[in-house]
C-alpha cells in the first residue's frame, strides 16, 4: 500500500497552481479570436479619416504639423506631451526642437522659463538654444529632434 505524504500532496497542489498560472498569463496581451477577426475586417476597410496631402501629390493642402510658429514664444519654447517633444524659439525666426524626456531619470520636462526646459522631477534645467545641461543632476543633453518650419507650421521631420 502507498502511503501519501504531505509533502506529495504539497508539491501536486503547488504543480496545478503554477500549471493555472502560467495557462492564465499566456494570453496576456493577445487578442481573442472574436477581437483578431474584428479588428482584422476593420483594418481592410477603408478609413473614413481623410488622409493628408503633400507637396506635388495634387492635393490642395500641405500637411499640418503639430504647432505653429506663433504658439512657440520668443526666447521661450512649449512641451508637446503627445509628440513627446519640446520646441523652443531661442532668438526670432529660430526654432530648436528637444526630446522632453530628461536625461537624469526618465522624466517628462514640464515646462520652458527664464531660457530654460525644466524638468519637475529632480530640478534638472536644460538650455533651449541647444539643449545642454544648465542645472543637474542630469548630466546628458536633451536629444535633439528634427523639425520642418513650413510657413507657420512645424512638424516632425
């Protein structure tokens, strides 16, 4: 006759838990059947959105960016959450465009005064002429991001 430890019963049990576990987390993240199938005919079908036209494509806009030259203040800047950008305007006529994720933590910058992008989390300061460090603790620039000044409209490059 076999006897049952504890220590069996203990070990069976702990197997069916992790085995429950592991089944639950293996579809984290992926779609149902159902939600591939629906998103999968919405992708196929044509977007009511109307799409941008460029330079030369014959359309009778050019595309928007995401700010004008207007909303960026002289000797100022404006951080753009979404974009995860800050635009700075050193001297008039000249823009400069930074990442808005400080370079000491992780942060996002919150604002541009008295000629510097600040960020809230540790007191970093970072010039808006060309993003260096003014005030630590960060010790690394701001990376610089590529703009395009079409008239009064700046996007992303």
């Amino acid at each position: 006759m076999t006897e049952t430890t504890r220590r069996a019963v203990m070990l069976g049990a702990g197997g069916v838990g992790l085995t429950a576990v592991l089944t639950a987390c293996s579809g984290y993240g992926q779609p149902t059947a159902d939600q591939a199938t629906t998103e999968a005919s919405e992708s196929a079908a044509p977007s009511a959105a109307p799409e941008e036209t460029g330079a030369g494509s014959g359309g009778d806009s050019a595309p928007k960016g995401f700010t004008t030259t207007a909303d960026i203040p002289e000797g100022g800047g404006k951080v753009f959450k979404a974009e995860k950008v800050v635009v700075t305007q050193p001297k008039a006529g000249e823009f400069k465009c930074f990442s808005s994720v400080c370079t000491h933590q992780g942060c996002d910058v919150e604002g541009v005064e008295g000629g510097t992008i600040n960020c809230p989390c540790h007191g970093s300061k970072f010039n808006i002429t060309d993003g260096s460090v003014a005030n630590g603790p960060a010790n690394q620039p701001l990376e610089e991001k590529t703009i395009k000044v079409d008239g009064d409209s700046i996007s992303l490059a």
